[in-house]
C-alpha cells in the first residue's frame, strides 16, 4: 500500500495457552514497543478431555500474558458455538475504538 496505517493491531483467537516456541510474552513485548496492538479472543472449552486446565481461567491468561497495548482487551467465548457472536463483539470492538473523523463545522 502507498500509505501508513494509522493503527496497527494483531488479533489472537484460540481455546488454551502457549504449547509451543518461546514465552508469549516475549513476542508481546516486541509487539507492544513497536505500537502495535494486541486484543484477544479467548475460545474457553469447558468439556473434557478438551477443556483448558491453565493456573487460571483462560479469559485471564489472555489479560495477563496475551493482549497488550493502549486500549487492548480480550473478548471471552464459552465455546466454539459462541464464536461467531464473539467475533462480531470483537469487531464492533475494535472499530470503536479507531479514532473518528473531524467533524465539519456547520455554517451558521
């Protein structure tokens, strides 16, 4: 593109924590000093064997090791039948928060 965006924000989804590569932390910390944002979407599973059994519940890992950055949030999902409506609340989320036009002045 020939032009900058005016915000740059990465989206995590998922239905447990980091099993694989380096601490999540690390790389939200690479992310966040470069301003880029990170929001969440937090898949909790509550059946077994397929339920997460993190130290704490999944919504707050994501708050704890996952999002990052000014304005950073996590959206919970019960289980994979919410997801649909999770993501639209993480949309409408998200362009929320994206900074608004100037207004016009309206002439007198």
């Amino acid at each position: 593109m020939p032009w900058s965006a005016m915000r740059r924000v990465i989206d995590v989804s998922g239905d447990g924590g980091n099993n694989s590569g380096p601490p999540v932390e690390q790389a939200r910390g690479r992310s966040v000093a470069e301003r880029i944002v990170i929001n969440g979407l937090a898949i909790a599973k509550d059946h077994p064997p397929f339920a997460y059994a993190g130290p704490v519940p999944l919504e707050d890992y994501y708050r704890e090791a996952v999002i990052g950055g000014p304005g950073a949030f996590v959206v919970p999902a019960e289980d994979f039948n919410q997801f649909a409506s999770a993501v639209r609340r993480k949309m409408i989320r998200e362009m929320a928060g994206l900074p608004s036009r100037p207004r016009m002045a309206l002439a007198d």
